[in-house]
C-alpha cells in the first residue's frame, strides 16, 4: 500500500473542487430547465411562421443616413504644437 504523500492529498482535492464545479453547474442547468415555460399547443412548435418576412422602415428617397450629431461644425484653425524631428515645433493647424 502506497503510503500518502502532499501531491496524492493535491490531486484528490483538486479532482473534489472539479467534481463540486460540475455539480454546481448542472443544478444551475436543472433550475433554469424547469423554469422555461412549455408551449400551450405542442402542435404547432415545430411548423415555421405563416410570414417569415418583415417589412422594412424605409427612408425618404432623398434623404441619406447621418448621424446623430447634428450640424457639423466649420472646420477652425488653431494653435498647436507639435514635435518633429525631435524638436518642438508650433504653429496655426486646421
């Protein structure tokens, strides 16, 4: 007989920590199998819908799609710097 060593008592409580992890798991899938609602005409579950197609909303012909930002701003120039070739440069950008 083998004598009991910390790597046996690792594995064993490793193999227990995987075992609740399942069981924790298939409980959850239990709970939330029995709390989907059946249908009230079993019937009619497998046969697709009479109109599978659904109409679309449609823009104005004219019109195309923008965003919701509102107007855009004019462009403005500003005073920035910046650096290029390891020197600091400044001056008026757009």
């Amino acid at each position: 007989m083998d004598t009991p060593t910390r790597r046996n008592f690792l594995g064993l409580a490793g193999n227990a920590a995987a075992a609740v992890a399942v069981g924790a798991i298939g409980v959850r899938l239990i709970e939330a199998a029995q709390a989907m609602p059946l249908a009230s005409n079993l019937a009619t579950v497998g046969t697709p819908p009479t109109n599978p197609v659904t109409e679309v909303q449609w823009r104005h012909p004219g019109s195309r799609p923008r965003p919701d930002w509102g107007r855009p701003r004019p462009r403005r120039r500003r005073w920035v710097c910046w650096w290029h070739r390891g020197r600091r440069r400044c001056g008026w950008r757009w």
